[in-house]
C-alpha cells in the first residue's frame, strides 16, 4: 500500500486528492514544519532532500510531485485522468503537467522570498530590505505573475479545464500554483480562476484529502 508522507500546508496535497480521486486506499505518515517554517528533519530518513511529497510504495521510494503523480498513474490509474495519446487533450495534459512545477512556480516562489525579505530582518534594516524587495517585485516578480496568471485565465476562458472539456491530473497539478496566486499574487480578481478554483474545492475527493490530510494553508 502506499504512504504519503505528508507535511502540513503543502504541495503533497495534491497526492491525498489523487489518491482520493482514483479510490486508492494509502496510508498517511504527517509530518509538522517548524518554527522556520521549513520541513523536519525527520523527512530526510525517508528521501535524502528532506522535502514533501514523497511516497513509498513497498521498498520504492519516489519524491517530486510530477513524479509520484505519473507513478501513481501508470501503476494503479488504470488510464483514468489521463486523455488518450495521440489526442490535442493529451498535448495540452502534457504541458500542464510540467508547467506548473516549473515556469508557474518560479515567481510565486520569488514572490514568497520578496514576502520573507519585507517581514524577517532586524527592524533597523527593514526599511532598507523592503526597499530592495519592493525593487525585486515590480522590476521581476509582478510583471511576470501577470503574464502567468492572464495565461490561466485566458485557457479557462476557452474551456473548463486545462487539458480541455475533461477533468484530469493537470488540473490538480495546477491547483497549487492557482490557489497560491490567488491567496498572494492577484489572481483572486479573474473571474475564470476563481470560478475554477470553486469548482474543484467542491469536488468530493479534494474534500476527502482534507479530511485525510487536515487544514491545507497555502498563503
């Protein structure tokens, strides 16, 4: 059977929705951040970077988000959630399944270290660090969350989910880039998104996962 080890207010989330989604029975394995807000030491006994998610399955180790997904899928999915190769759909799943670990995820990264860089130093450098972070925002980080979050708009405006007409796995690859932006980037204003975002909490599985999972904070 496989384990989640899932830590709190994280991207292993969308582990516990796929399980649900597919009627895998799994296991949990929680773990706490700290202080610092950074994941336990404890996870490093189960992967050498120490990060969530990660799954084992047996003696088989696999971390990555993208990666456990396309295990999960290739081993149990029995094809669900996944359009049919040689399909637009299965072009498009493609694409969004790598996007959202990598150009989606970079500036709402750069924006929660701008975040960190206003709110942690000493309070006699702090004006001088928002200074520099404010610089950081608008010459990098907010031109390009626009250009990304219009991007997500502009696809849910020509269909309802981002492979096409279908629910798949890239829509909740994509759920974690679209509920952070829309908690700290500006995304909360586009009709689309946000319609998107309703429609996929109220989905039974996503529900299930946070039953399994606990309270999910991804401000």
């Amino acid at each position: 059977m496989i384990t989640v080890h899932h830590l709190d207010n994280s991207r292993s989330q969308r582990i516990l929705w796929l399980l649900e989604e597919l009627g895998l029975p799994y296991d949990i394995k929680a773990y706490k951040r700290g202080r610092n807000m950074l994941a336990p030491p404890e996870l490093k006994a189960i992967h050498p970077l120490g990060k969530a998610p990660v799954i084992t399955d047996g003696a088989l180790v696999v971390a990555e988000t993208g990666a456990i997904m396309d295990y999960i899928l290739t081993t149990y999915g029995q094809g669900r959630l996944v359009p049919t190769i040689g399909s637009e759909a299965r072009f498009h799943y493609t694409y969004w399944m790598y996007y959202a670990e990598g150009s989606a995820m970079t500036p709402l990264l750069l924006r929660l270290v701008t975040s960190g860089i206003r709110s942690r130093p000493p309070w006699l450098i702090r004006p001088i660090a928002a200074g520099i972070a404010n610089s950081v925002d608008d010459l990098l980080v907010t031109p390009n969350l626009k250009v990304h979050i219009d991007f997500w708009e502009d696809t849910l405006t020509r269909s309802p989910w981002f492979a096409g007409d279908t629910f798949s796995a890239a829509d909740i690859m994509m759920s974690f880039p679209l509920e952070t932006a829309a908690s700290r980037a500006g995304a909360s204003v586009k009709p689309h998104i946000m319609a998107w975002l309703k429609t996929i909490h109220a989905r039974p599985a996503y529900c299930l996962a946070l039953e399994r999972g606990g309270p999910y904070i991804y401000a």
